[in-house]
C-alpha cells in the first residue's frame, strides 16, 4: 500500500460518485459523514467555513476500503482504517502539507492515526473526548414523565434555539465553531429541534434531530439549561425526539455520548439505546 493510492479532491459531488455506496453500506458507523455530507449538499459547500472542503478516498482493485473528510476548522473526519493505512494516510497528508487541528474516529482507528501523524509530523496529541454511539433498541419512555408536552420548534422560536445551540456549544468546548443562526435556522427549516415544555409552555429543554440521511437519523444537541436540570426534562425530550423520527420512518437512530459523563449514557441507556462503537477525538497540537 501506498500513500498515493488515497485520491484526494474538493469536489463534493467525484467523491460521492466514488464513495457514496461504501458509506451507506455502515449507515450507523458512518452516521456523522453521512450527515456531514448531506449538509454540504443541503447548504452549500462553505457551510462550516470559508476553507475549501476535502475528501480522500481509499480505493484499491477490490474497491473503496475507507474514506475521510474534513470541513475546515474541523478536525478530519476517518472511517475505519488499519495501522497501515492509518500510515499511507498520514504520509500523504503530511507530505502535501495539510495542517489538521485533530481527529475524530472510531477510537483504534483514531489511535491509529494519532500515532500514525505524531511519526510523521512530530505534532502533539490530547484526548479531547472519548465518545460513545449508541443505537436504539426499543423505545421506553421515562417513566413517570415530567408534566408538560413536546412541541416542534418554529421560525418564532429562533432567537431561544440560538441561545441554546450557543449554551450547548460552550458546554461542550465547540462554540463559535458554526453559525449558531444559520444552524439554527436549518432545524426550523427540517422540524429538526423538539422542545419540552412545561404545562404552561414554557421551553426547558431541546433534543435536536439530523436530516434522515440513508435511513440514519442522529439525535444531537440536547440541552437543559443548569437551573432546569435533575427534573427529567432532557429524558422527555429525547425520548420524543427519537419516537418521532422513527414514527416518520428512520431505521436507524442513533446518537453520541460523552463517556465522561455517566449521567447522560445513564439516561439514553434506560430509555433504549444501545452502545454500538466508541469513539474519540483528539487534538493536535505543535
């Protein structure tokens, strides 16, 4: 194997032509390219950042083995890759000069990589975050739930759903990395963000949904502001995010959670999802 045989391009649609096929075949694994790639298509190709995407495709004569993606400034994006071609890899991107501020993999393919890249271009390397994906089984819903009622979110609740989405992301060490607005804006447009309320319709807390995508939907961005947890909301909102995309038809529903805490793989655990794979995130340093 050789560092050549990855083809690297910035054309969105020559690399779903070529790729497409091997990441619908793993729809759960593949979940966040997938969906990555759909927004590109969806909203453009500088939807994440003024730099110019750029995908790589593994092919050789048995046909694509693995793909990555990265959508400035975020880290690259990899499927499943080997230590050997975790090391083609790294030897190409280094040698034609890419600049990555991380990794986010499946965590041997992320090791992989990591280690693969520190070889090549004597970069330092931090753990970010370890994450798990989580697949659900049979939806069971909180029992009791809190009082109160889901309800679609729409183009009158933009400004608390910025707020939010901008809250969540400082939660998690990614703001400012999107356009809290225009994301904001995507969901509307999608039915993607379900808030609970209480009985007297009050927001306290959203469970967000991806676009289906291969029948794959990814519940994302739920968030209880600090004051308003411990009282079940999040569960509620979840738990009706995740029944109404599989009632409109998902096969797959899926979402990511923080191994640091327990809470909240606690939580999705009870109401039905199940671990699928872990993952992880690293950054690079110099």
């Amino acid at each position: 194997m050789h560092p050549d045989d990855w083809h690297l391009t910035h054309d969105l649609d020559a690399f779903l032509d070529r790729a497409g096929d091997f990441l619908a075949s793993r729809p759960a694994q593949h979940t966040v390219p997938l969906t990555v790639l759909d927004t590109l298509r969806r909203r453009g190709a500088n939807v994440y950042g003024e730099e110019a995407p750029v995908f790589g495709v593994l092919e050789t004569d048995g046909g694509v083995e693995a793909v990555f993606l990265r959508t400035p400034p975020y880290w690259i994006n990899l499927t499943s890759l080997t230590e050997e071609q975790a090391e083609t890899l790294a030897a190409r991107l280094a040698s034609d000069g890419h600049r990555l501020p991380g990794v986010f993999a499946e965590r041997a393919t992320a090791d992989a990589f990591v280690e693969a890249w520190k070889r090549r271009t004597g970069a330092e390397a931090g753990l970010s975050k370890a994450q798990r994906l989580y697949r659900l089984g049979e939806l069971t819903p909180p029992a009791p739930m809190p009082a109160g009622a889901s309800r679609i979110a729409v183009a009158a609740d933009r400004a608390q759903l910025i707020r939010w989405i901008d809250e969540f992301g400082e939660s998690i060490g990614e703001r400012g990395l999107q356009d809290s607005g225009a994301l904001a804006d995507a969901r509307i447009a999608h039915g993607g963000a379900l808030f609970w309320e209480t009985p007297d319709g009050t927001p306290v807390s959203l469970a967000a949904v991806t676009p289906e995508v291969v029948g794959q939907v990814r519940v994302t961005t739920v968030y209880t502001p600090a004051h308003l947890r411990g009282r079940g909301y999040a569960g509620a909102a979840t738990a009706e995010a995740s029944r109404a995309v599989r009632a409109a038809g998902a096969r797959e529903v899926l979402l990511f959670t923080d191994l640091a805490n327990p809470t909240s793989n606690g939580l999705y655990q009870r109401i039905g999802y199940r671990p699928v794979a872990d993952f992880a995130v690293y950054r690079f340093g110099e």
